[in-house]
C-alpha cells in the first residue's frame, strides 16, 4: 500500500450522542454508533411533550399544529459533573448552556475513545474547531426580556462553545468556530486538517452540534418545503419528499499520522484530503449549483491525486428534497464517472438521524470512517426503490449492509456536506493500515486504574473487565498499557496485580463492585498538593526467605540481569557464592549477604523500571547496607565489602547468644534488661522491643515476659547483634572498612543508629563499627521521617518483616503513612508499584505503547444540576434562614474559588479567596437564579460570605406564615 500523503491526518477517536428515537437512550460511541448504521432503523420520531410545548407556546397561534412536528431529537444533558473536568470549577459548570454541556461530553467521550489523556493536550499544539449553525442558545439566552449577566451571555454565543473545553484541557492553540449552515463541520475538518498538515497543531479536537429547539427556525423550515410531510427521510429514493431535522454531538480526535504510529493509536480512517468551496451565483439562495458541485468534487478527487475509481462509497449530503438529490447524483455521476454496470454505492445518514445541519458533515465523516473501519458499506436508512435514472448514472444506493468493494487496503470514501449558505464541504478518507498483534506478556504486571472520583474508578474497571470478557478481548499487555498511558491522571487510584487475563478480570471485577481482593490496592484519593513522600525501607534479620528471588529471576529478566550482577561483586570480594536457583544460603553470613543482593537488586529494578522518584531511605539493622547503597553514599563494590564484613563479624559469635522479640514498651524493657543482664537491640515500636544477649540470659528473660503476656519470640539464627558481645571485634571491623569512602549521596537517608537523617558522608566505618553495637531506632526513625508531610514506605525484603512495627508507630503517634510490604515473590515488584500508584507516587510507565481498549462510554450521571435550596430557604425565619443562606452562599463561593475556604474564611473578602470580578459576577447570577432576589439587591457591599448572605436575608421577603389544619 502506498504512503498516506503528507496532508492527512489520522482519525483516531470518536465521541457521538446521535438520535435513537422517542423514549429511547441516545445513540453513543462508535460502536453503537456502528451498530444503528449497521441496523438502519430510523430515529426520527416527534417532540417530546416537554420539548414541544415550549414550540408550542413560543409559535404564533396562527401556526400550532395538532401534533408535534417529526424530528430526530437528543436528550440534552442539563450540566456537567465538575470533577472529571479537572480545571473547570462547579461555579462555572453550573453556569454552561445544554449545548455547551453537550459539546464537554462528547470531547470527554471522544478522548476517551482515542486513550488520549485529557492533561497531555494542555499548550499550544491542540487545536480547537467547533462548528453549528443552530441560533437556539442565542434566542433562548437574548431573548426580549431576559435579563442575562455577563457570565450568563457566555452561554449564548456559538463562539464561546469552546471556552469551557479550552479550561478544561488548557489548550492554547487556534480556537475557531465555523458556521457556513449545513457545511459548517466539514469546514471545521478542512481547518483542522490543514493546521495539522502544516504542523500548527498535534492534535486537533473537531466538534459538531446541533439542537433544533428553536420556533421560529422550526416555523422557517416547516413552511419553507424543505421537509417531509411524512416525518420519514428517504435520500435518493423515488418517493423521497423532503428531510427531518436532527440533533446531533460529534467529536473526533484527529493527529499527525506519525504522531498516531508512534503513540500506536487506534486509527479509524485517515482523513486524506478536504477541500471547500461555494455555489457562486447560484439560482436563488440555498438552490443548489449543479456546476460547483460537480467541480468541488472532481476537483477533490484530482487533489487528492486520486483516479474517480479509488472512491469504493461516496456518502453524500442526500437530503432527501426534489433538487437537492437529483443535482447531487450528477455531480456524484461527474466526479466518479462509473458506468450502470459497474456503479459507485451512494448513501446517506439522514435518513437514519435526520438533518444535523452544521453537524451534518461530521456526522457523516463518522459513519464513512466507521464503514472504512469495519470493511462494510451500511445501507441508507429510509430509502428502498432507487430515483429514476439513478443506476444510468452509475450509481446505487445499498440497502442492506454489505461487504467493502475491492481491495482492503485501498478502501475509500467520500463525504460531501452542502450549506443552505452556498458554502460546500469534501473530504475523503481511507483505511488505515492493518495493525501488527500486540506481543505476549510474562509476569506479574501492575495495571492501573484512576479517575477524578472513587466512582468513576470503579466505572472504569468496570469497563476493562467487561472489555476483557468481550467477544475480541485485548491481551492483557493492551489493557495494562491503556491503564499506564490512556487513562488521565485523576487524584483516585487503584491498581490490579495480574500475570493473566483472567486474573485481570477478576481483580477488575472485584474493584467495580467495591469487594476486597488481595491483587487490588484501592481506591484511594490524594488531597491535591499531598504527594506522599516516597521512602524505601529494607528489613534486617528476618527478612530472608529459603527461596528468595528464585520466582522472580525466573519470571523478570531485568531483576535476574541486576542480581547477577550485585552477585558478581560480591564473589569477587569473597562472598557468598549464592545464586537463587541453587539452594538456599547457608549460615548467617552467606543468609546476610544474599538477603543484601536480593534488597539491592529488587530496589534498583524498581527504580530503573518506573524512573521511581525516591525521597528517603532507611533500614533495620543489616538493611542499612542496602539503604547506604539505595542512597548513593556507598557504590556497590564498597557497600557489598561492607556486608561481607559486618555479616562475617555478626556469624562468630552467633555461637554466644541471639536476640528475641516482644510486646513491651521501651520503660519496662530496659528495666528488665538491666535485671537480666541483656541489652535493647531495637526499639521498633510503642510496644515492641527486641532483646539482645547471652542464651541463658534470654531464656530467663522469656519466662518473665511470658508471664507478663508480653509474647516473648526467640528470632531463629540471630546473633547478639547491637549487645556488648560485638564490642571486642570493633576494632577489627573497623580496620577491615578503613577503605570505605562514602559520598554525600543523591537520596536522603534516615539513620536508624541516630533516629535522624544522616549524612552519606559520615557512613565511614566508625559509623558502621557503632551501627552494629548502637540500638536500632526504627519507632524514632519513622517519626522523624513524617515529620514532612505524607509518607509512603515500600519494604524491600524478600520476607517482609517491618509493616508491624511501622503499623504500630503510626497509630501511636498518628502519622500521615502508608506502609506496604510485598509478600508473594512474583508479584512484589508490582504490587510495589501498584501500591505507590494507588497512594499518588510518581511514576513512569514502562509498558510499550499499544492501541487503547475498545469501551462503552462512561455513563453520565444525568442529575448532576445542585438541587435548588431557594425554595428551603423561603421557609425559613429568623436565625435559621440566616444560618442556611450563610452555609448555601459559602458552598457557591468554594465552587468559584481557587482554594479551600473554610468557616474561618466567611468574613474574608472574596478578592482574598482568590474570586475575580467574573466569579463575583457568577455568584451574583447563581444566587438570582436560587432565589426570589433581584441580582442588583446582592450588590454592592463588602463581599464577603457573611456579608453577602446578611444582604439577602435583608432583601428576602418574609416567610409565609405555616399552614394549619
């Protein structure tokens, strides 16, 4: 297949909220999109009660019908949930017009689509195109009468359509809003192709709308010819006697072509060419120019540097009238020059969704890359018997679905939208190029899930998991990557643990319905401006395991390559020659030692792997030999001298006692070790303590706690560690670490010989000479580190042995951390990095780029408009009207404001509380429309809260007397 040309673009996502017909949801999404063409039933029907009435009464008597006219119509949505559209605060979403509402949907809906994140698309490089032609929310909002303020006028004009998705996204790139009528979104599709070709923009987000609420544009077209009598659209049929008006929402996603094979995009179709033009000096307005036509269209063909037989579906502007279909057909004949032997199919969508009229084009831009997509050619909806002289002309209308003409990889159509204005729109598109199979995946994998709310995470994975169950289910290495790079940052994350597809579902399943599963972490939400701080955290004696690493240098090749290689320093410091497919180490040293590598390997894949951002680092006892390392101060050829030594010193005199641990706090356990003659080796927590000592000493001690209730536990295999017993070989250890040059790091590490952070260059070996002879201060350490703010601990121990202690000190002294200890070797790494996800860790994923998931559109939560308080308030008197007025102005001001506002903040002046003179205005217009107030009557005094609801509660007039009886 040839290369696409310079100027295309490709198609990469669709949003649509199209006509399903009376008492139906609305049609949205490509696939149910897909499936309505593919069904061809008709959506058109008649206004809906509520709908029709306002028609009714805004119609001059002399031109209210008995019954409601046809029409393919949508239900608007009333507003828009401010938390998934990050940026856009709840004062100003409850101020958008259904339009504007509309139009945030789709574009939410389309990225969606396209597993494009809303947050990558902020600066200059996304461009915004909008096209309508419909005057509804200009008439409704200026109309005589009405008195608007100057937030509400932002809900009337076409050209501020965009404004909320420009805040929303915070793209910085063209804005434009086009409006040629009925051609008005292929112009919008010309200007975006265009920007991209040229390389203005990336990405460009092309909108169409269209509502048809308007009388008087209703009375124009009734009474102007142009629409069926019988309520049912038929394009290019021979009863065929005028069209229907239709709503309709689309939004697509369109990138650079080398940007969609680089990101590995799902492409529809690839938007070849376009071209605009106009009638000229045509016979009278919105009569139709055979001659433009006919030269639009050639002329598109020929730019394209295309043959009239490269065109396999020409899906025509088709309303449907008298002139219109019969002067289109012989352009359509012209242009594509087939023979009645050998015709070019001719549809339209108006017969399915009615007459979008500036969403028009787009709405058939979707319906050909969706054809071009699936390799079929749906049938024209409305139309069964051909006009006259139609098959002479070379063409045919299907009526039924049927297989793409020709070669797949040559697949083309070509769209045509003509304007009521005389402005005429083209484009052509193709089949994008097959896609190579997304490779299979070994291992543990972590999946991320997030969104604004708890809700709208457990609707995503609900989606995944319903996805995963579908009748082509993705891999799992495709949902991962849609997790880790489709998906928008939002402040609520989860994570699932998953090897296999199965095991993908089950924990996606267990997170949609809220149920514990031990593969998921989450939900969790991260205060804005609360990232934790990261620290990694390495165990000490009992942090070993028999088996240790063998899983995963078994199942992940870069935890093998970073082991082997720590091993590899190791021997040839005459070091434990141990390996994770042989036996387990034997003896304390060469335990220590493996325990060390296995730290230190697993801590450097994981931040090598994510480009993990660490803040601290600790350990307990032998683990800070791991941290000094993790931490910079020591490189691995002196911190793996380091733990041969320490671990060959700590193995000769095993032989002279060992340690054990109890539930006792730091009074009575020095107390008793002074009674026993043993000593504290660690203070780990509020209640647990570790002893050190002589055997016999430990034994006595043990019976004494026992009978306190203390859980008296002897550690297997411990030496005497951080005891007198260490004190004659010091000297030695120190002479043996005279070589030891530490620097000063490039992470911070938190000494658990001092309690506090200490300096990578005073880790020499008089540090580490009184490190294992000093009490272990784990309980201070943990302290000391959450101090700054939120903490998040990840143990890195083959054997978890730290979450108790850590868990214990945070209840005690109610600090802000969360620890998490991966258990099941295989999965450690990612249940790691599933938990630093889930808690609002930064992370970059490493998962290969592949095509997002096919899904459903999120539903939307169709009451999302503030319940009116007004009336609540009117019933109030006195205090109470007050006190409510009070709390309902202070919740409008925080949706206005930039930052929180407490009840501490009601007397501060709203310019303090960071509201602009728009946001004080906003308040104004959003109190008027709760309450019986005239705007003005708010005005103007000290605006603060307290203020503003004492000058309402003055202008209010006076509860009603209560009912009796």
């Amino acid at each position: 297949m040839s290369a696409a040309p310079t100027t295309a673009c490709a198609l990469t996502g669709i949003g649509a909220r199209l006509p399903a017909g009376q008492g139906r949801p609305d049609t949205r999404g490509p696939a149910q999109t897909w499936q309505a063409l593919l069904t061809a039933e008709s959506a058109t029907s008649r206004y809906p009660a509520p709908d029709w009435e306002q028609i009714a009464t805004d119609l001059h008597p002399g031109d209210r019908p008995d019954a409601p006219w046809p029409v393919a119509h949508l239900n608007l949505p009333s507003a828009v949930p401010p938390e998934v559209f990050g940026g856009l605060r709840s004062g100003e979403a409850a101020l958008l017009s259904p339009t504007q509402a509309l139009a945030m949907q789709v574009v939410h809906e389309a990225l969606a689509d396209a597993g494009l994140p809303a947050d990558r698309l902020a600066g200059p490089d996304t461009g915004l195109y909008v096209a309508t032609s419909s005057p509804d929310e200009a008439l409704r909002t200026f109309a005589p009468r009405m008195r608007p303020s100057l937030p509400e006028i932002t809900a009337g004009g076409a050209g501020m359509i965009a404004t909320p998705i420009m805040r929303w996204l915070n793209t910085r790139g063209p804005v434009q809003t086009m409006d040629t009528s009925c051609s008005s979104s292929l112009y919008a599709l010309d200007a975006a192709r265009r920007d991209i070709a040229t390389g203005r923009v990336e990405t460009a987000l092309v909108i169409a709308l269209n509502t048809a609420r308007s009388a008087p544009v209703a009375r124009a077209f009734h009474t102007g010819g142009v629409l069926s009598p019988t309520g049912v659209c038929r394009p290019f049929d021979e009863k065929a006697d005028g069209f229907v008006r239709g709503e309709a929402a689309v939004a697509i996603v369109l990138r650079a072509p080398t940007l969609a094979q680089q990101e590995r995009d799902r492409v529809y179709a690839l938007i070849e060419h376009t071209r605009t033009g106009a009638d000229g000096r045509a016979a009278a307005v919105g009569a139709p120019s055979l001659s433009a036509q006919r030269e639009l269209y050639a002329d598109t063909v020929a730019e394209a540097g295309l043959g009239p037989e490269a065109i396999g579906y020409a899906l025509a502007h088709g309303t449907a009238t008298e002139a219109g279909d019969r002067v289109e057909s012989r352009a359509w004949a012209h242009a594509l020059k087939r023979s009645e032997s050998d015709p070019v199919a001719l549809g339209s969508v108006k017969g399915l969704w009615g007459h979008a009229e500036g969403g028009a084009g787009l709405t058939s831009v979707v319906a050909a890359a969706l054809s071009l997509h699936h390799g079929q050619v749906p049938a024209t909806a409305g139309h069964t018997t051909p006009r006259p002289r139609l098959a002479e002309l070379g063409l045919r209308v299907p009526t039924a679905a049927e297989p793409w003409p020709g070669d797949g990889c040559e697949r083309r159509a070509m769209v045509s939208s003509l304007g009521f204005s005389g402005a005429l729109g083209t484009a052509v598109l193709r089949a994008a190029p097959s896609r190579p199979k997304q490779a299979a995946t070994t291992g543990a994998l972590a999946l991320p899930v997030s969104g604004p709310t708890p809700e709208a995470v457990r609707e995503r994975a609900g989606a995944l998991a319903d996805a995963l169950q579908g009748p082509e289910p993705p891999g799992l290495g495709q949902v991962v990557a849609h997790g880790a790079r489709r998906l928008d940052r939002g402040r609520t994350r989860a994570c699932v643990v998953a090897g296999t597809s199965t095991q993908a579902w089950e924990g996606l399943h267990a997170l949609k319905r809220g149920h514990p599963h031990p593969a998921v972490s989450g939900p969790a939400t991260t205060p804005a401006g609360q990232r934790p701080r990261v620290v990694l955290a390495f165990g000490g004696h009992g942090a070993s395991a028999p088996e240790m690493g063998r899983q995963l240098y078994r199942t992940d090749p870069d935890f093998a390559h970073d082991l082997d290689f720590v091993l590899l320093n190791l021997a040839e410091l005459g070091g434990t020659r141990w390996h994770p497919l042989s036996a387990a180490p034997d003896g304390l040293a060469a335990t220590q030692q493996a325990t060390w590598a296995v730290q230190v390997a697993w801590a450097i894949t994981l931040i090598s792997r994510y480009d993990m951002d660490i803040d601290a680092v600790v350990g307990h006892s032998a683990g800070e030999v791991a941290a000094a390392h993790v931490s910079g101060a020591l490189d691995l050829g002196q911190a793996a001298a380091l733990v041969c030594a320490r671990s060959q010193l700590l193995e000769r005199i095993t032989h002279r006692g060992g340690m054990l641990t109890a539930e006792i706090g730091p009074v009575p356990a020095l107390d008793l070790a002074l009674e026993y003659g043993v000593e504290v080796a660690a203070h780990n927590g509020p209640h647990l303590t570790v002893f050190s000592g002589s055997h016999r000493a430990l034994e006595r001690l043990a019976a004494t706690l026992e009978e306190r209730g203390a859980r008296p536990r002897r550690l297997p295999g411990a030496p005497p560690a951080h005891s007198r017993e260490v004190e004659r070989y010091l000297p030695l250890l120190q002479h043996d670490l005279e070589g030891l040059r530490p620097q000063a790091g490039y992470r911070t590490m938190v000494s658990t010989c001092t309690g506090t952070a200490v300096e990578g260059t005073g880790l020499d070996a008089a540090y580490w000479a009184r490190q294992v002879r000093s009490p272990v201060q784990w309980e201070q350490a943990i302290t000391h580190m959450s101090r700054s703010g939120p903490l998040l601990v990840v143990e890195a121990s083959p054997n978890p042995v730290l979450a108790v202690p850590t868990t214990q000190t945070r209840a005690r002294h109610h600090l802000n951390l969360t620890i998490t200890a991966p258990g099941h070797e295989p999965d450690s790494l990612a249940q790691a990095v599933g938990a630093l996800h889930t808690h609002g860790a930064a992370l970059a994923w490493p998962y290969p780029a592949a095509p997002p998931v096919e899904m459903e559109p999120a539903p939307w939560d169709e009451d999302t408009t503030t319940p009116s308080w007004g009336q609540r308030v009117a019933e109030l008197s006195g205090q109470e009207r007050l006190a409510e007025l009070t709390l309902q102005v202070h919740h409008l001001v925080q949706g206005l404001a930039p930052v929180s506002v407490g009840e501490q903040d009601r007397q501060t002046p709203l310019e303090r509380l960071g509201l602009n003179s728009m946001d004080r205005l906003s308040l104004r217009s959003l109190l008027s429309s709760h309450l019986p107030v005239d705007a003005s009557q708010v005005g103007e005094h000290e605006p603060t809260i307290a203020s503003i609801a004492q000058a309402v509660y003055t202008a209010m007039p006076a509860a009603p007397p209560p009912k009796t009886g």
